[in-house]
C-alpha cells in the first residue's frame, strides 16, 4: 500500500505563465458574450424603431395616394367641363402611380423587419405589438461634449482583444520557459508486509524522497519553431487588438455625425 506525491517547482514561470493565458483566455470569451448580447439589445432596439418609423411612412404614404385620388377626380370634372386639359390629368395620374407604388414597398418591407425582430426575439415569424403611441416616447439625452476617448476601453469588443493579446503574450512567456530545464520533488510513502494486517504495524514504511530535472537536449528544434510560432501569434493578436481598436474609433465617431 502506499501513496505518492509529486511537486513541479515553477523555476522559471512556465506553469504560470500557462495559467495566465488561460485566464485571460476565459476572459476574453466572457467578453465576447458581452458583445453579442450587447449587440442583440441594440438589433432588437434598431428594429423596433425601424417598425415605428415605417409605420408613420407607410401612413403619410396611404393620406397622400387618398389626396392624388381627389386631385385625379378633381382634374378629370375640369377636364369634362371643359376648365383644364388632358396634360393636368395626365400629370395628377403619374403623380398618384409614383405614389401608390410606395405602398406596397413599404408594407414588404414592414413585414420583413417585423420577421427580423421576431427571430431576434427567438419567435416565429409574425406581427409586433407596437406598444405606446410615438410621442410618449422622449427624445434621447444629449451626448454631452468632451467625452474621453477612454470609455471605448470599456467596449467588449475592445476588451476581448486585449485579454487575446494578454494571453498570447503569456503563451509566449510559456514557450520561452520550455528552453530551461524542470525541477520537480516526488515523496512515495508505503507500507509493505506479507499479510494485510501488518501493513500498519511499525517498521513496515519504505518511503521516498526523489528529487527530479529533466532538461530539453534533443528536441529537433521543436521547441524553439513552437516558441516562434507562439511570438507570431502574439503579434497576431496586436493588430487585431489595433484593429479592433480603430474600428471603435470610427464606429463612435460615425454615431456622433449621425446623432449630430
């Protein structure tokens, strides 16, 4: 009977440096289920006032197709009484076409946001209730001026590709310390007898204590190609952090001209 132990000392970080990447490594996920479900809010919201907006377009549309209908008949009894020409009515029929072609678009495309914002909602496709009236709804707050440029850190697309950087950067650290040799202790305690009811009798222990390094001779360049392969995808990871970055940028100022 006995029972063994075995300690790595972490001479020279590898085993840390492999627990920092992959924290960083989880962060970086928990960040990206940050980001989509940020994104489906702003979708459902987008949506949503789409629907609103094309329901208002869809009612002007409708009064002024009913407003062409009685310029069409208001002509046409001129044009019988002999007060007008064929070119008014003409003109009033072309008006009313371009019109009332508008109606049907814009039904089409009413239908297939509504389907949209009911697959965003998980839902079969299908109407949306449409809630309070427009004008109970306020306007948005103001952006006020002189935001910091560091509030885009708290974006999680931003922060997802920095914990990416961070954990390539650790990974590198990880390939790095495979170049040194490792220490680790192994202690076996046991108990040997001829009968299992002296195996806890005095005199009976046979225990060890085994220190232990193991060093990287012969490896074929397998480490050192690993250790290059792990700084490729570091920088990698820098220019999609950049990137990533820049879009921010340009994302945010995009919204600030069209608020604006």
């Amino acid at each position: 009977a006995g029972v063994a132990v075995s300690w790595e000392v972490d001479l020279f970080g590898a085993n840390r440096r492999s627990s920092e990447g992959a924290q960083a490594a989880y962060l970086s996920t928990e960040q990206g289920r940050r980001a989509a479900l940020v994104s489906l809010v702003a979708d459902v919201a987008s949506a949503y006032v789409l629907i609103r907006e094309l329901d208002l377009q869809l009612g002007v549309a409708r009064q002024t197709v009913a407003a062409n209908e009685a310029t069409v008949a208001y002509y046409s009894k001129r044009l019988t009484g002999g007060l007008s020409n064929r070119l008014e009515v003409d003109s009033a029929l072309a008006n009313r076409a371009r019109t009332a072609v508008l109606v049907p678009q814009l039904e089409q495309q009413l239908a297939s946001t509504e389907n949209a914002l009911s697959l965003l909602l998980g839902r079969v496709p299908g109407p949306i209730d449409r809630g309070a009236v427009m004008e109970a709804f306020g306007a948005p707050p103001a952006i006020p001026p002189g935001l910091p440029a560091a509030l885009l850190e708290r974006r999680p697309d931003v922060l997802s590709a920095e914990q990416q950087l961070v954990a390539a950067n650790a990974d590198v650290g990880a390939a790095k310390a495979l170049f040194f040799p490792s220490l680790s202790i192994t202690g076996v305690l046991n108990s040997v007898s001829g009968d299992i009811s002296g195996l806890l009798d005095s005199g009976s222990g046979a225990n060890q204590l085994r220190p232990s390094l193991f060093a990287p001779l012969f490896q074929g360049g397998r480490i050192l190609n690993n250790y290059e392969a792990t700084k490729a995808r570091r920088e990698q990871a820098l220019y999609g952090y950049r990137e990533t970055a820049l879009n921010a940028y340009r994302e945010v100022a995009d919204a600030l001209v069209a608020v604006d």
